[in-house]
C-alpha cells in the first residue's frame, strides 16, 4: 500500500531534486522536435512576458508516477489515460487487468490520488508564473524554477521570492522607513557600514534612535533571509534531518477554575483518555498515527500542552549557511558580521522556529490522517463484505431500558411480519422477567423462528441474559432456537431518515431500527448502504480528519464493494443500485422506474433503453449487474426472448464472443453452467492446454481469460462473500464472572486500529487485543481469533487480550 496525500506523493526510490538546468536538458531529450523558444536580446533576468515561454510542462505525470509506484511507463500511460477517460476504479480492477498489469484497487485508490496531485500541482504552477508574470518579474530561469516543482511544497519555495510580507508585519514596517536598500546592501554586501547617525529621525517610528534603526535593519534582513528561495530550500531539508521531539503534558484551559473545567468536559470527552500523554516525549521520527490523532484531540480539548523542540544543531546550520550564502561574499566587516548575525538570532527565534513547527505538526496530521483513512476504508470495506444469512426468519431486538426493548420479527425476504414493545424488569441478581420471557415466547413460537438478533448497544448484556435464560430453560422447544449480537452503528440514524420513512411510512421510528438490525444479519451490504459510510464508525479518529477526503475514500469503497459483490437489477433496492460503478442517484432511479413500467430485465442489453444509460455507462456498470435466470424465467417464455446465462456471471457483455468460443472448444452446454457436469468437462479441457496457449487461440489477453475461466468454474449467481468469516451464534452466554485471567475465549474483530484490534468475546465488553500481543500476526474486521484473557478491569470496564490464532 503505497501511502499519499493531497499535497506530498511519497515516492518509492530516491531521487535526485531537477534543478532549472536540469529541467531544460529533460525538456529537450523529452521533447527535441520542439524548439526550445529563447530570447538572445535580453539578460536572463530581464523580465519576459509569459507567451515568450513554451506552454509545455518540464516533466510527465506518467513518468513521475512510473516511479512512485515502481510500475513500467506503458502500465503509468495506460492508468493515467483510462482515468483521463473516466473509468472508473472498479472497472479498471475487473476488465482493464491487461493494461494495469493486474493493480489491485487499492492500490489504484493511492495512484488516483497521486494522479490527481500531480495534476494540481501543474496547475499551481501555471497560475504561479501568471502571478509572476502579472508582477513583471518573470524570467526564463525563475518559469524554469516553477517547472522543475513536483510538490506543493516546491512551488510554494518557488514563489517564496515573489511573496509579499504582511503590511504590519516588523519587516515591512522598516521598509515603510525607507531602510531596505541599506538592508539589502548589507545582507548582500555592497556595503559593509552605515553611518547611522545620519539616518537617524526622532520624528519616525522605527529611527528615533540608533537602536531603533539597527533593529528595523535586522528586521529587514531577517525578513529578506527568510523569504529567500535557496534558503527556503536549504531550511526544508533542514526540517528533514534535525532530530524534532515532540513533548506533551498535562493542560488546563486558561481562566477556567478546576470546578469550572471538569463540569464541561465530564460530558464530552472523559480526561483520563489522555492519561497516557501527561509526561509523553518521543522522537517526532517515531510518531505513530493514532499517537498524532489522540494528541491533537487532547490539545484542542485543553486537556494537553503540546511542543515540538528543535535542537540547537538547527540553528548552527542556520548560521552556516548564513556565512556561506552571503557573508563570505561581498565586502566585509565586523560591523555587518554582528548586524547580519543579529539578524539570524532574531529570524530564527521569531520567523524560522515557528515555521519549523508548523511545518511539522502540519506532516505529522497529514500522515496520520492518511493512515486513519485509509484504516477506515479497510475497516468500511470488511464490515460490508460480511456474508449474508439468507433463508431464514429473524426475531430481532433493539434493546433499551427506559424506551424499552424493540422486537422485529421478519421473514427470509426481509418483510415485517410482527412487532412488539416489552419492557423486562431487569434484576442483576434474580431471574429475567417472567412477562418479558412470555411475549418473547409467544413471538418466536407464533412465527417458527429459530434465530434471534440482538442489538450490541445499551442493554445489550441484559437482553443477551434474557433471550439465553428463555433457550437454557427450553421455554422455545421444540424449536432450536440460536442468537447472534449485531452490530448496531447507524441504525438509529437511519431509522429517521427519510430513506427509512419512505421505506416503512407506518412503523414507528423505533421498531424500524429493529427491522434494520434484522436486515443487516441478512444482507448487510443491501441494509448498510443505506447509511452514509461516516455514520457506520468504521475507524478511531473519524472527526478528527478532514471530512471531504474521508467521505471520497469511504464512498468509493461503498462503490467498490457493491459492484465487486454485483447486485441482482431485478431485486434490488435504488440505494444499492446508485452505488454501482458508472451510475449515480438519477441513472438508479431510472432503472427502477423502468422496471416498475416495463417488467423485469431480460438481459443486461436492456439497461440501453433507459434514458441516460449510454455506451459509456453500460460499459462501466454492465460487468457489476446481474439479471438471474429465476428472475426472468416467466417473462422468456411468454416473449420467447433469450435469455444468456452469462448474464449472471462476473464475465463483462464485451467478453461475451470469447466465452462463446471457449465454451464451444470445451464441448459443453451455455445452459449447463453452474452444474457438476460442465466444471467437469471444462476443468478436463483446460488440464489439456495451457492458459498462455488458449488466449493466444483466442486473442484476448491472460488476465481477462483468467476471469473468463474463474467465472464459469464459480457458476451462476456467485456471490465472493461466501467466503468471509460470519457471524457468531450462540445458544449460551458466557458471564464475566465465569472468566478469570488466562481463560481461553473466541470472539470476532469488531474494529481495527494502528494499536491493535477490539474484538468481542460475549462479556458485554470488547477486549483490546494490542499489536503487541499479536505474536506478529495481522487481523481484519470481520475475523473470528481465538485469545487469551490477559487482564481485567472491571470498574473502568476494560480487557486485555493475546491472539493465539485466527479462526
């Protein structure tokens, strides 16, 4: 996974910064047939006009992004071209493995983003030599300098000369005084004295007196040294190597007594979340993610002080490159020695140690930021893939206490079949309430259910108690009935809705968050589309990134899953169909309108005849869109149409010529796939030849024959979820207080994090499994682990785990 952010592309090999000279050699071996356009009649420095330059950039996207990734420049051409073009990410992965050689979407993700850098970076770069040209100061070698940039950050040092300072700034106020040509001709050394005497006015601020004018001077020359282009350039690399550490303590908001203090933040976030980093020190180097995260929320809830600490070593290299870029040069004397000195202590103080700061607390957000996307992404995309517990009816609970507890009963299509309210009386140290067990009784009984979903949220433990005491005491035989805790993030969200109230016009905005906890063990990827992805609390950290590159990542990863898993176009609900790849909200709710006027699809084909689904939105939804044969079966015959089985597959309409002819090679039936019979047959033909072989004979490329071939061995209506880790049902509950540490437990990952993984193991709390106790291991979201209880802490409700193996 190669990491990037909107402003900085980490690349994967070490290279050498391009210089303006080195730029115009690259230009002219890229790119001889184009004259190079080169004034002779002016000075270099002379200022030009912007159309005396050429339009063309310096250096290729493609060619960047070759090296970032460590792909070769024909696959870099081909991504680049087919994201110009508008695929998008899904389609590229499936149908397009041939020319990205086989790049997974993950990674696709990352070379987007880069792609996009790159592509704003260009930009910056010509609006940044317009700037300077409007400034009349542009030079060959200056557009040279914006042309060699890659980065944000270049450009931004590029244009570091050009950059006025603030017009109350110390520096500015100075020049205001008329002391910057004596300035500049002493940091520059044309002059190697100043008979301040003469300067002197009583009457003006900044010369009253020789202090006065000596200090608006070294105002002006730290200003000057600051700003300067090769300076800015030496003090970013500077940044690089110093050893910053960061230091954290304990904070306390500013004129708020401790009475005051704790009353506002005893309902926001609880202090002792932040114990950990009341004396923290470590290398800014060493920093992790979720450290930066917690310590950037401490700091802006007060709880934390925070301060990066540079070391002396920056401000002596400061001093060396002082005396090597200007004082060595030029006239020389003490007394411009002691004033240029004096200059860089205070610049260094005031202007280069708060810069450097900023500068790094800025990197670290942005990496942290990065991972905890990117976690969240990982965590949307396991939640979403859990497999779906079909044909079954479901008695499902949202627990409560004070509101009660919220029962759903529904059948194996998803449709409310019954409903109830039951307000047990809960007793930690007697039996569960009689009545509340009888009108569960009376629900599970009536509709012959033999599976319970359980909300994890407020009174979960308690209802787990109750259902387990109704199944140990035989009170639902003859019936085996089981249990299951779901996960219940978002569904009160979605309860209110509007998507929920169109859905369910008369039910109780309660009892729907009970349908949905039913729904989401059924097909939890048709029920959590329903919820934005940010609502789902995926990840740690969620609010404390930027939200528009949170929703991006998360929505692309809802796109990815829904049209990976392919969605069935004569079933499926006009939420799940608008996160297909290549539609949007207008297309799903056209398609659906279609159907409900027309009858079901007979075949992919169909989807053209709705209005805004073009050639190119067929392309890029038809391989994610499924038209089952059960569907569609009663309509064939009345309209004799024909209906291919392909259809239903994973295989793209554009492949469908070459499976033909595979299949006629193979000798078996187009109607038979799915059956014993055809596998057989089609697994004999291809033990006779190789994969290389039969796509040469065919002429399609070995990725997509691959698919081809994978897709007919799965058969019909396959759906890849099949074989992710589900759901844990239980028929008995295990109590906290029949575990002590060292018990053997199984339990499933519930969230993952840069420290370790959460993971519930049935004690009405989730235990943290530390990375550190992971033996060097790596879970996902969704994981059943068998772990060792480690420790327990009763009161604060926290447990410590140590994986012994995933399940």
């Amino acid at each position: 996974c190669i990491n990037t952010s909107r402003e900085t592309t980490n690349t994967t090999m070490k290279r050498r910064a391009i210089s303006p000279e080195d730029a115009v050699d690259i230009d002219e071996c890229c790119e001889p047939q184009v004259k190079k356009v080169r004034s002779k009649k002016v000075a270099d420095s002379k200022p030009l006009s912007d159309h005396e330059f050429p339009r063309k950039n310096l250096w290729k996207i493609e060619e960047e992004l070759q090296l970032d990734f460590g792909v070769s420049l024909d696959v870099s051409f081909n991504i680049c071209r087919l994201l110009d073009e508008g695929n998008s990410i899904p389609f590229i992965a499936r149908y397009r493995r041939e020319q990205t050689a086989g790049m997974e979407p993950e990674t696709l993700r990352h070379f987007k983003d880069s792609f996009e850098n790159y592509q704003a970076v260009q930009e910056k770069c010509k609006k940044s030599i317009a700037a300077v040209a409007k400034l009349g100061k542009l030079t060959e070698s200056v557009r040279n300098s914006f042309c060699a940039a890659k980065t944000m950050d270049e450009i931004d040092i590029a244009y570091t000369p050009f950059k006025s300072s603030a017009k109350t700034s110390l520096a500015e106020r100075a020049r205001a005084t008329g002391l910057g040509d004596l300035a500049e001709g002493l940091l520059s050394g044309t002059i190697c004295s100043i008979d301040v005497a003469s300067i002197i006015d009583s009457q003006q601020p900044g010369k009253a007196n020789k202090i006065e004018v000596e200090k608006s001077i070294q105002y002006i020359i730290a200003d000057t040294i600051v700003y300067n282009k090769d300076f800015a350039t030496f003090l970013k690399e500077i940044q690089k190597k110093a050893s910053l550490t960061m230091e954290v303590k304990e904070g306390k908001p500013k004129g708020k007594s401790d009475k005051e203090t704790k009353k506002k933040t005893c309902n926001e976030t609880d202090p002792r979340k932040f114990e950990l980093y009341h004396d923290f020190s470590k290398p800014v180097k060493f920093l992790q993610s979720h450290q930066v995260l917690a310590i950037n929320r401490g700091e802006s809830l007060k709880f934390l002080s925070v301060k990066i600490n540079v070391p002396d070593w920056v401000l002596h290299q400061v001093e060396k490159q002082v005396r090597s870029q200007w004082l060595q040069k030029g006239l020389f004397s003490k007394y411009r020695t002691d004033m240029v000195q004096a200059a860089v202590k205070d610049a260094y103080k005031r202007l280069m140690c708060p810069q450097i700061i900023r500068n790094c607390r800025s990197e670290l957000t942005k990496m942290a930021e990065t991972e905890a996307i990117d976690n969240f992404a990982k965590n949307l995309a396991n939640l979403l893939m859990m497999p779906p517990y079909r044909g079954q009816k479901i008695l499902s609970i949202d627990p409560g206490f004070s509101h009660g507890c919220k029962i759903a009963v529904i059948s194996a299509n998803g449709d409310v079949l019954d409903t109830d309210v039951v307000y047990p009386k809960y007793n930690a140290n007697g039996p569960p309430d009689p009545k509340a067990s009888l009108r569960l009784q009376s629900l599970v009984c009536k509709h012959e259910v033999e599976t319970i979903a359980i909300g994890n949220g407020t009174a979960c433990r308690e209802t787990e108690n109750l259902v387990d005491s109704a199944i140990q005491s035989g009170q639902f035989h003859p019936l085996k009935v089981q249990y299951v805790i779901v996960d219940e993030r978002g569904a009160s969200i979605y309860s209110c809705t509007d998507i929920a109230k169109k859905e369910f016009p008369k039910l109780d905005t309660n009892l729907i968050s009970a349908v949905s906890l039913g729904r989401r063990l059924q097909d939890p990827l048709s029920e959590y589309v329903k919820i934005e992805p940010h609502h789902l609390g995926c990840g740690m950290y969620q609010h404390d990134v930027k939200q528009a590159k949170l929703k991006s990542a998360l929505d692309e990863t809802v796109i990815e899953c829904v049209s990976f898993v392919g969605v069935n176009v004569n079933a499926c609900s006009e939420h799940l169909l608008k996160r297909v790849a290549g539609l949007n909200a207008a297309r799903a709710k056209a398609i659906i309108e279609y159907r409900k006027k027309n009858g079901d699809f007979v075949s992919r084909v169909d989807l053209k005849k709705v209005k805004g689904i073009g050639e190119k939105v067929f392309e890029q939804c038809a391989g994610f869109i499924r038209v089952h044969s059960d569907d569609v079966s009663k309509r064939v015959n009345e309209s004799k149409a024909l209906y291919n089985p392909l259809d239903a597959t994973n295989i793209h309409p554009e492949s469908y010529a070459v499976t033909s002819k595979l299949i006629k090679k193979a000798k078996v039936e187009l109607t038979d796939i799915g059956s014993q019979r055809f596998k057989q047959r089609l697994q004999s033909f291809l033990s006779g030849t190789t994969v290389d072989t039969l796509a040469t004979t065919l002429n399609v490329g070995v990725p997509t024959l691959n698919l081809i071939i994978e897709s007919l061995e799965k058969g019909l209506c396959y759906d890849l979820r099949e074989t992710m880790d589900g759901p844990i049902f239980k028929s008995g509950m295990t109590r906290i207080e029949d575990t002590k540490v060292g018990s053997i437990l199984t339990g499933r990952v519930t969230n993952v994090t840069a420290f370790g993984a959460f993971v519930d193991i049935g004690l009405g709390k989730n235990g943290l499994l530390h990375v550190s106790k992971m033996r060097g291991a790596r879970v996902e979201l969704g994981n059943r682990v068998q772990v060792k209880l480690i420790s327990r802490d009763v009161d604060r409700g926290k447990l410590g785990l140590e994986l012994i193996k995933t399940l």
